[in-house]
C-alpha cells in the first residue's frame, strides 16, 4: 500500500473520542459557570447585607419594638435567608 503524498494528510477521529472531549468541554463550560454564579453571589452578599441594615435602621426608627441591627447580623441574616430559599426552592422542584 503506498501513501499519496499530492492528499495533505488527514486525522480520523473516532465518534467515542469525539464524544468524550465534547462531554470533557461542556463539564469545563458547567464549571466555569459555577465558578462565575458563586463570584457573583459573594459579590452581592454585602450589598444584600448592606440594604438590609439600612431597612431595618429605618423601621427601628419608625417603630421602636424593632431592633437596630448591625452590618455583621445583616451579613448572617441575609446568609439565613439566601439558605432557607434554596432549600425551599429545592422542596419544590420537580
């Protein structure tokens, strides 16, 4: 058997390789965008937190019963909630 070198040379892949990088490339896509929703969380943790105080400052100042609260208690209230949506949200998925 001779070779035809006037053909550039070609690569065959099998269907079973292909499969596996495609399978390999959509699980870096899925982690990468894991990684970017849990950026974004962290990045909205304070600002949550930072709104939450401000609305809590102003219905102590409204009604006295209710405690003013400080940035650290917002940060764990607004952890509390963010965990208690998604287990709620996980309650109800099909």
């Amino acid at each position: 058997m001779s070779f035809d070198y006037s053909k550039p040379p070609t690569f065959t892949m099998s269907r079973d390789r292909a499969r596996r990088l495609s399978d390999d490339q959509r699980r870096q896509a899925e982690g990468a965008a894991v990684a970017v929703t849990c950026a974004v969380l962290i990045a909205a943790l304070p600002i949550q937190a930072f709104i939450l105080m401000l609305v809590m400052g102003a219905v102590h100042g409204a009604f006295i019963a209710v405690p003013a609260i400080g940035y650290g208690t917002a940060i764990l209230f607004v952890l509390g909630l963010n965990m208690a949506a998604g287990f709620t949200r996980r309650l109800f998925r099909k």
